[in-house]
C-alpha cells in the first residue's frame, strides 16, 4: 500500500492553484468539473509525479469547521518536506507569503508555518 493522494480543503480553488503553483512550485496535473467545484490536483516537481495533492473544496459544513478549529488553534493542515528550509523561507518571505513561525529546530528537524492564503496553515519540514 502507498500513499498516492491526500488533499487540503481549500476556500477558493482558484486562488489556491494560483498559491500551490506560483508560489510553493507545485504543478498542476489535473484540473476537471466536479459538481460544483473542479477536481485540481498540483505534483511536485522535486518528486515522480505519482502522489497528488488534491486542492478540495470546501462542500462538506463540518470539514469548514475542521479547517477554522485547525487554523485558529495555530495547527498546520499537513506539512510539505524541503532540503534547505531557511532558503526556501526566504524565497517565500520575499514573495510576500506570512509565516506564523519563523525556521524552528524540533529535534532532528527544523519546521516552519506559513499561512496558504485558503484558510490554512502549512507547516515545512528539513529532516
């Protein structure tokens, strides 16, 4: 068994491609209608294409309050790996994006939280 999709519920899927792209560098690899919203999911281009992240929107009333409870408790959504955490920080800070944590060490790895733009904190990870 492998992981091969997850998602993050977003509030705005054009803006959220628009973030997941332009912003962290993500590829988009789908972008289909799905009922009332579209089916887009975004690869990284640092990896083989196969796992997916699926930008969800927010249909279901209890995964709304899911995300606002995560967010106003200061707790990321999920958390993407980078090889140089204060580079990519940086980068980021430059393009204007709002962290909630500046590079931390944890242990054996250095994490930091910015916010997606779509409702969500995104934490980064260097093992």
């Amino acid at each position: 068994m492998k992981i091969y999709m997850t998602s993050v519920y977003v509030d705005d899927q054009d803006k959220a491609l628009a973030f997941y792209t332009n912003i962290l560098g993500f590829v988009k690899k789908m972008d289909m209608p799905a009922g009332e919203g579209r089916w887009i999911t975004v690869v990284s281009p640092e990896g083989s294409g196969e796992i997916e992240l699926l930008l969800e929107p927010i249909a279901f009333p209890a995964a709304g309050t899911y995300q606002k409870e995560l967010f106003e408790a200061a707790i990321p959504f999920t958390s993407f790996g980078v090889d140089d955490i204060q580079k990519e920080y940086e980068r980021m800070k430059d393009l204007g994006v709002e962290f909630n944590m500046e590079p931390t060490e944890m242990g054996p790895v250095t994490v930091a939280i910015f916010n997606d733009t779509c409702g969500n904190l995104i934490q980064m990870a260097q093992k």
